[in-house]
C-alpha cells in the first residue's frame, strides 16, 4: 500500500512538473507584450523598454522560467503585472468566490441527481424512470449560458429576488453574497446534477442485479432497505468518482458561467490574464488548477484502492 | 411575434415599477465595462482608471468641463508671460490629500518631473515635453517654464494623466490612491468595483453623494439586467447599442446621447499595395454606406464623419460628401485604378463591438463592389502589436478618442503610413498660429486634404450612450475626455 | 483453425436490436435533422448571409424571414443552417483528432504494455490535469480565435479520452482465446490489433464518439459564446446566442432559435449513443 502511494504521489509530482514546463512554454509563444500593453498608443519604445527591465521581461527565457518555477517551490507565485499584488492575495480573493460556489452547486446537484438516480433505478423501466431520465437528458443538452441567461430575466429582472450579477464580497454579510451565488450555482449545477442522475442510476441498477442484493430482498428485507442499506453503499464509488472530477471542473470550468453573472471568480480572472498578457497569473493559477486536478485524482485512486485492493497493483 | 416582444416587455415593467421609491439617496452605484488594471492614472493608458478617478479622487493643475473647456483646479489662477514660454500657477490653500498631508506646490515640481523624467512610465510623457523646469516659488506658487511655446498647455494639465500626487503617496497609488479631490478612495473588489466615499474637509464646492460605487460588467448584456433589476442606477458610458430600445421606452430611465471625441475611422495602411494608390482609397470611399454601418455598429446612434475632425469641434467641416455612397462608381474608379476584377485584403479587427460589427458590414459593402476582405478578430495585444506598432495590416477599424488628434496625420512613423507634405505644412503652421480664425482655417484645410486623400474610411463619431434612473442629475451628457465626473450629480425628487 | 472467425460486436443481431431501440431512433432522427440541414445549407439556403441589408434589422419571424432577422439584418433560418454546418464541422474534426490519435495509442500501449503503456497513462494524466477551458482560451491565444483553432483545442482533449477507451477495450479483449489463437499462428500485434481488436472495440468507440461528439457540440457553443470559436462571416450558434442576449427583451426569438438548434443536436447525438450501448450489452439494457 505504502508504495502504491508513493508511486501515484511520485506520478502528481513528475506531472505538475511537466505541466509547469508546458504552461511556461505556452505562453512564451502568446502574441503580444504585456509593457506595450500597459502604456498604451502614445508610449514610446524606449518607455516600453525601461517598463519591461522593471518588469524583469528582459532576462533569458530560462532564468526568468526557473525563478518562477523556484518561486513556486517556495509557494511563492509572483506578482501580478498588471495588479502589482502576489498572485496569491489576488487568488486568495477569487478562491473566496469560486470554492464557495463550487460547493454550493456541488452541494445543489447531488441533493437532487442522487436521489433522483436511486428513484429512477427503483422504478426502472416504468414511467417515473423515463420521464426523469428524459428530463436529466435535456440538462445535459441545455447550454449552461443559455439556461444562465433565462434564470438571470426571471429571477433578477421579472421578480427580482436576486441580483442579475456580480458579487458583493463576504464583507458585505453572509447573505448578500450567497443570495449573488445562487443563480450561478444553479446555471452550474444543472448539467452536473443531470450526468450524476444518470451516473447514480446506472450504478444503481449496476448493484440491485447483483445476486448479493437479490440474496438480501430472498432474505425477507423489505426492498426499501435493500435499497438504502445495502445498494446505496455499494453504488457510491462510482458517484463519488463524477462527484470528484465535477469539482475539479468547477474550480475553473466555470469561466462562461462566470462571464455571464460577471463574478470575480478564478476563471475570469484567468481569462482576463490572459487577455492582458498578465503571464505571471496564468501560469501559477493554472499550475494551482492542475495541482488540484492531480490531487484529486489522487484522492480517487485511493478511495478505489482502499475498496478494491486488486487495484493497488495497476492502473 | 413583435406584439409578444412588446407585452412581455410591459409585463416586465409594469412589476419592476412597483419597486421601492428612493428618496433623497447620496449613494449611486453605477457601471462600466472595463476595469481598471491598477487605480494610478499617472502610469497607465488605461481609460478606465480615469473613468473612476478623474476629477473624483485625482486632481490636476487645470481640468476639463462637461463642453471641453479647460477650468481652473488645483490652480485657483495663472498668468503666462509675453513670450507665452512661462506659466505661472497660483494654488488654492488649505488642500489636503486624503492621507492627511497637505497639498503644496513642492507636489506639482514632484509630479511633473516625475511624469517627463527618465524612469517615467506616464503613457502619455508627450503631454510634458514642452516643460524645461518646473520651479517652486512659494508654497503655493509654482511656475511652470517651456521650451517653446505650446498653444495647449494648459489643456495638456488637465489630463488624467497630469494628476498631481504626493511623494508620500505616489508609489503606492496603484494600490491605494491618495488624491485631493472631493471623493477618497475607500475599496477595491478585484473584478467587481471600487468604492468611494466622500472626503471630509474637501476644499472646493461641497458634493452631494455619500458613496458611489463603480461596478465592472464587461458587456451590454449583462449590464441592462443590471439596469432592470435595480442593482445598477446608472451607465454613463456604455455601448449598449442594440440593447437601446429595451431601455428608451422605460419612464425610469433617462437615455441620454451625447457626443465622444473618438473618430471611428477603416484604417488603411496608405503604404502597402494597392492601398497606395489613392484610387483604390477612393473606390474604397465611394464604397462605403455610411448609414447602414451607423445603423449596425452604434443603433444608429453614430454621427458620419467626412474627415478626421469631431462634429462637435468649431472648426469642423461637413465632408462626408466628398466621395459619396456609390458602389457603380466605385467599381467604376477600381476599373480606373487597374483592378477591374477587384482584390483580396485583409482586415484586422480589435474586441470592441463597434469594430466587429462595423467590420461584417463593411465586409459586405466592399465586396458589393469586388473587394473581398477576410476579417481577422485580434485581441488588444495582437492589434497594438501587428497593426498599431509594426504595420503589418491592409485594414482596419478603431476610434481614435483621443481629442483634436488630428495632427497624428503628420507622424511619419504612425501606422496609417500616410505622407503627404502639403499636409505637413498645415500642421507645422498652426503650430505656430495662435490666431483663432486662422487656426480654424488651418483646421479646415487639414480636414480637407484628409478627405480628398481618402486617407482612411472616414466613418463616424463614437457616441456617448448613457443611460440612468430619471432621478438622477449632474452625469456629463458628453464625453470630451475619458471621465465620469460625480462632482454635481446628484438625486432629486 | 476452428475459431477463425470471431462475433464482430457490430453484426446482425446488434443492429436489429438498434433499429428496435426507440432512444436510438428517436435520436438517430433528431441528428439526422441537423445533419440534413447542414449538408442542405452547402447548395441552398434561403437568403446569402454575407449581404447584409441593415436596414431589415431584427424583423420577428413572417413569411418573407421564418425565423426573422438578426441584429445587422440576416436571416436566422439561414444562419441556423449554416452554424450547423459549423458546430458538426467542428465536433466531427475534434473527433476524428481524438479517435485519429488517441485509438492507435491506446491500442499500441495495451498490445505493448510495460514501459510504453506506462508513459501513455503519465501523458493522459498530463492533459486530463490541464483544465480544459482554460487552456482553450490559452490555444487561442496564441492562433487567435477561430474555427480551425477552437478543433484543435478541442480535439486535444479527445486524444487521451480515445486512448484511455481504446486501451481499456483492448485489454479486455487481449486475453480471450480466438487471440491467442491469432498469435499462435504467427500474425503480429499489429495485424491482430487491426484485425481483430479493432473490430471488438469498435462498439465501444462508436458510444464514446457519440458522447465527445455532443460535448464538442456544447464545447464550440461554449467558446464561440465567449468570442473564441468560428468567427464571422461564418456563423456559429453559440455567436448567435452572445449577439441575441443584449436584446432578450425585444428579440426574444433571436435566442430561442439557435439554443433550441444546440439543445436538439446533442440531445439527438446523447440518445444515439445511449441506444447503441443498449444494443451492445443487452443485458445492461436500462442501465444508462
């Protein structure tokens, strides 16, 4: 076991190295230089020039990847060019929103796919089934912009229960600001709550055929508890696995989402880095972004592991 | 389908009126699309800091008025010298900055050499070129002595850019502005808004808000939900364009166009094939339907230009008949020009909606007549980059905002690539003109010979699109430089 | 040599009970609908989108205009067609990447195993670690926007999607004795990957095209939505939708249309997919 750890642990490491090189790399092929960016039409050159020395732009490619790169070892992840704060303040402030809305709709989403999964694979193949299954075909269908954008002009503009947008900050009270998530959440949780009703469901059906349940409801235990106690456990690994790659996706998929609700959250502040040649932010939160992948990945092998020991070998 | 559109829109309204009243506010959140990078105005291009700042929280020597005009601000008075090369400032008394230091003329010689010195990253260091010396006489006395003398000085110091700052302060100002104007910097949500609330102690006329929060949504869409659903009281400057009529027809709100100093203009590069050849320019002119592209990029909101000169502006001349809308003639002229079967070009577009949509539409209007562009969308970067500094480009469409720029013609290095001398000429003697007919002669001159050149497609004035609660006074109805000044606004009943 | 000839898992009996699945045909209908409409749209579509005629801006659904105009005066009927045309364009060549790539490398890691298999998981580790969005926007970057660009930052994601499928699916079918029969009459991995490996998992592979094909579908209206996919003249659905929002209120149906043409494409693809896994593994048959 110990070794299967550290091997996948060993895995996490070579891969984020690589992907610090990549990212690197990347961006030094991007159009564009982020001095002349910032001064504008009417700077001359050699203001542009003195801008990128204090910049640091104008040291080897090499030297200026290895600083970042030891910084990032030090959990020191540079300075914003264009914000002139640590990348981490500034990730710190966006974390405050996207964490708290991944959850949020984390949390939205399996309240509903998970019992709906186990309700469908109750009543499979007969109405009920079909008619919530349908239903979670069309969420994984709908554009989450889209159905973003219709939530926004009957909840903001028509009854006006929430804001169309933005978002007020923590300090401005708990509720203000969750009552800013919500429609976000919501637009972000549809399609995952439809992928994990299917997801549960199968897994459901998955273990309601096998003969131990079978030998369970011979047993005399009533099909209501065969279903709580007996398939539900066995049906979660599965669910947990989507539960896991889903909150990934959120830490920054969510930049459309974002776009539409214009909320201060990791993935705009990507995209708009990116826009601004603000290379230094791209590369560390993307490299926080992969280390999250990787880590989560990780925590899923284990769980697999941890249930099936026949795993630990390969994979 | 339309009547549908219609009710449901009433509908809309019937229940947004029945929200809350708000009598006698002092606070006013209002909206712009683009957030500033960092909040010093002195070391950035960025139009968004003085969107936020100007006159609210920074304050220069001079200052500019909702019509353009140049006021007194910092500088209660000045007297310049015959020979128009020394510029005496008298400064108001009793100014402090919002950190408590006091304001005096050590802190104009401190920014003004900052701005014009070596390590200066002031995006626009041409404003101070003039200046030789900067000499503190008096606490509250500075004289200001040129190289030569510079018609618009005065204006050039009331730039956003020629803010006065204190040494205390200048170097963390990207962070947390210190300024002395009537409003203090309070909070800075990154990618949300900037809070400002009202300084005590102001040394000018007193302002009626307590608090004024300025929001960042990038775009129209999700402004006029914004807008709607209350959030948001006013976008003083927003492209809204399409979106326009959802708005005009709601008593609530106030639509008010107003005018910009941004020539839109199909920039050519006058230097690259067969762009050189003054025909082509001309096929190209007679090419353009000016209404249809209004219609499409601004809502119709845009006024046609002729020349590179605001509507707006004294001296500016009515030239948007010098090659008029005339697809047969011009395929006509491109026949004369050697190129009977029309060529391929490209055209470069930056991210902004006027410039995308005017893009498809010129797109089509050129191709009417045999010109076949391939658009090519860029990213700021990309554009300052291949089209701005390097001139790599056939075409392209950007508002040139900066004000009475008309001299930009006269840059051998600016990418236009236009050189004509008899130009040149014009520009260099009002240069030395200070006579204010003649100037206006000159200006006119110049109009005219960019418009006979057909030295760019000249097509229309940005407008200024605002949009606010009817409840609401004192917002600018025109943009004569990049500012949203709150000084007078105000809420009444 | 009794054993020559293996059951292909696409044979007879699977597509009779395809034809008898209603998900699939029901499906297979809708895409067929759009796919019809984007081939129409390569002879014939009712107005020229390229002429703009502002002055017919934002007309409500009539006669002359069936589903109206947009906001520089084109006909959406003719748009919907033709943003077909790119959105499956896309989605198909984001596809073909994935299976081009990712199948021959899932196939070669799991007939070579060891070393070589080792290095293809580490590298589909790597891309599934990149956060896909973002390294779309980044892709576009630095090609600057466009179709062609918004395949590749698609299709890069397929790779190891393809590979990971290809690889579990030939696993599976390594062992089984009609390929150790294979090898023992001497034929190379090569030849039984392509002649007998392949075909078993080609089921397999049909159901995950389906799936990534609809996610490309979702995944250009995504980018184009921010202003990084198809760009104009060419029409895209995900463009239209961005172009409609600004004015929900008094052009409602501007975005109706094109987010019922995206929702109707991938659902009809999700259906399809759904009917042949059924088709395939009968007795999962209502598991999906």
């Amino acid at each position: 076991m110990m070794t299967f750890v550290f091997k996948r642990v060993l895995f996490g490491l070579t891969t984020l190295v690589l992907a610090s090189a990549v990212v690197f790399a990347m961006l030094q092929v991007v159009p564009g230089d982020p001095a002349r960016l910032m001064l504008g039409m009417n700077a001359t050159e050699d203001q542009v020039q003195v801008l990128r020395e204090q910049m640091g732009l104008n040291q080897p490619l090499v030297l200026q990847y290895l600083d970042w790169a030891g910084g990032l070892l030090r959990l020191d992840f540079g300075r914003s060019y264009t914000y002139s704060v640590e990348v981490s303040e500034l990730v710190g402030e966006r974390l405050a929103v996207s964490l708290p809305l991944a959850l949020i709709s984390l949390g939205l989403s399996t309240l509903v796919a998970i019992p709906l999964g186990i309700y469908a694979a109750s009543r499979r193949g007969k109405t009920a089934d079909a008619v919530s299954m349908g239903a979670a075909q069309i969420g994984m269908a709908m554009p989450n912009f889209w159905f973003a954008l219709l939530l926004i002009y009957v909840f903001a503009v028509w009854l006006r229960l929430v804001p169309a947008g933005g978002f007020p900050g923590w300090s401005a009270g708990v509720w203000p600001a969750l009552k800013a998530l919500i429609l976000p959440a919501l637009a972000l949780a549809l399609p995952q709550a439809a992928i994990l009703a299917r997801v549960t469901r199968s897994a459901m059906v998955e273990v309601l055929g096998q003969d131990y349940i079978r030998t369970a409801r011979a047993k005399g235990m009533t099909a209501r508890s065969v279903l709580w106690r007996h398939a539900l456990r066995n049906a979660l690994i599965p669910v947990l696995t989507i539960l896991g790659m889903q909150f990934a996706f959120l830490l920054a998929g969510t930049i459309i989402v974002e776009n539409v609700f214009y909320l201060p959250g990791l993935g705009r502040l990507v995209f708009q880095a990116i826009s601004q040649r603000d290379l230094v932010v791209v590369q560390s939160v993307v490299m926080l972004l992969v280390a999250a992948v990787i880590l989560v990945n990780l925590l899923v092998d284990l769980s697999y592991a941890l249930v099936d020991p026949r795993l630990r070998g390969n994979r | 389908m339309k009547t549908i559109g219609r009710l449901t829109a009433v509908g809309l309204l019937a229940v947004a009126i029945s929200g809350p009243a708000w009598a006698a506010r002092t606070d006013l959140v209002l909206a712009m699309p683009l957030e500033p990078p960092h909040l010093d105005p002195t070391a950035s291009a960025a139009a968004a800091i003085d969107e936020v700042f100007y006159a609210n929280v920074f304050e220069g020597l001079t200052r500019i008025g909702e019509r353009g005009e140049v006021l007194p601000g910092l500088a209660e008075s000045w007297t310049i010298s015959d020979d128009g090369k020394i510029y005496t400032f008298k400064l108001h008394s009793g100014v402090k900055y919002h950190d408590g230091t006091d304001f005096d003329a050590s802190d104009v010689k401190f920014s003004l050499d900052r701005a014009r010195g070596e390590k200066s990253v002031n995006a626009q260091k041409a404003l101070f070129s003039a200046i030789d010396t900067v000499e503190v006489v008096d606490p509250l006395t500075v004289k200001v002595m040129l190289k030569q003398p510079q018609g618009s000085f005065l204006y050039n110091m009331a730039w956003g850019d020629a803010v006065i700052v204190a040494p205390e302060s200048a170097d963390t100002n990207k962070e947390k502005p210190i300024g002395t104007g009537p409003f203090k910097f309070q909070n800075w949500a990154k990618g949300s808004s900037i809070t400002l609330v009202k300084a005590d102690g102001y040394w000018g006329s007193p302002i009626f808000l307590n608090k004024a929060e300025v929001r960042f949504i990038p775009d129209a869409a999700a402004a006029i939900p914004a807008l709607l659903s209350g959030d948001v009281q006013a976008l003083p400057n927003f492209p809204l364009g399409d979106a326009l009529p959802q708005v005009q027809a709601d008593p609530r709100f106030k639509v008010v166009i107003g005018s910009t100093e941004g020539e839109t203009v199909l920039a050519t590069n006058n230097k690259r094939p067969p762009f050189d050849n003054l025909k082509v320019r001309q096929a190209i002119a007679h090419a353009l339907d000016r209404k249809a592209i209004i219609d499409g990029a601004t809502g119709g909101l845009g006024t046609p230009i002729g020349s590179h000169f605001a509507p707006h502006n004294p001296a500016y001349v009515d030239l948007t008949g010098t090659y008029p809308y005339d697809p047969a003639k011009a395929r006509e002229v491109l026949k004369e020009a050697g190129h009977p079967n029309g060529f391929k070009a490209t055209l470069k577009l930056p991210p902004v909606g006027y410039a995308r949509l005017g893009g498809e539409i010129i797109a089509s209007q050129l191709r009417e007549v045999g010109i076949d562009l391939q658009i090519i969308p860029v990213e700021w970067p990309v554009w300052l980059k291949t089209v701005f500094t390097d001139k790599d480009y056939d075409l392209s469409i950007v508002a040139h905002t900066e004000p009475n720029d008309i001299d930009i013609y006269g840059r051998k290095d600016y990418y236009f690539q236009y050189d004509n001398p008899a130009f040149d000429k014009v520009i260099a003697d009002l240069n030395l003109t200070s006579d204010e007919t003649k100037r206006t002669e000159l200006y006119k001159q110049a109009q005219k010979i960019l418009a006979e050149d057909a030295v760019n497609g000249f097509l229309f004035e940005l407008p200024k699109i605002g949009i606010w609660d009817a409840k609401i006074e004192g917002l600018w109805q025109n943009s004569p430089i990049q500012a949203n000044d709150l000084t007078k606004v105000k809420w009444v009943e | 040599m009794s054993f020559a000839s293996p059951p292909t898992t696409l044979a007879r009996p699977t597509g009779l009970r395809l034809l008898a699945s209603r998900t699939f045909v029901a499906g297979a209908v809708l895409t067929g609908l759009v796919l019809l409409t984007a081939v129409m749209s390569l002879v014939w579509t009712p107005y020229d989108i390229t002429r703009l005629v502002v002055a017919d801006r934002m007309q409500p659904p009539s006669f002359a205009h069936w589903l109206g105009t947009d906001h520089l005066g084109r006909d959406i009927l003719s748009m919907i067609m033709l943003g077909a045309r790119t959105s499956i364009a896309v989605a198909l060549v984001a596809v073909g990447i994935g299976v081009g790539i990712g199948v021959p490398l899932g196939a070669y890691a799991a007939a070579r195993g060891g070393f070589v298999d080792e290095a293809l998981m580490r590298f589909n580790d790597l891309v599934f670690a990149f956060p896909s969005l973002v390294s779309a926007i980044m892709i576009t970057a630095i090609f600057g926007p466009g179709a062609v660009n918004a395949i590749i930052a698609i299709g890069i994601f397929n790779i190891p999607v393809f590979a990971r499928v290809a690889r579990a699916g030939a696993l599976s079918i390594w062992p089984r004795e009609f390929i150790l029969a294979a090898r023992a009459a001497g034929k190379s991995d090569i030849r039984i990957t392509a002649e007998h490996i392949l075909p078993n998992i080609a089921g397999l592979l049909l159901v995950q095209a389906s799936i990534q094909f609809a996610l490309g579908i979702l995944a250009e209206a995504g980018l184009s939505y921010v202003g990084l996919g198809a760009q104009p003249p060419m029409p895209s659905w995900g463009r239209m939708l961005y172009d409609a929002q600004t004015v929900m209120l008094v052009a409602p149906w501007l975005a109706v249309f094109p987010g019922t043409a995206i929702m109707a494409t991938v659902l009809g693809l999700n259906m399809m997919g759904d009917g042949i896994a059924d088709a395939l593994d009968p007795r999962a048959r209502g598991r999906r």
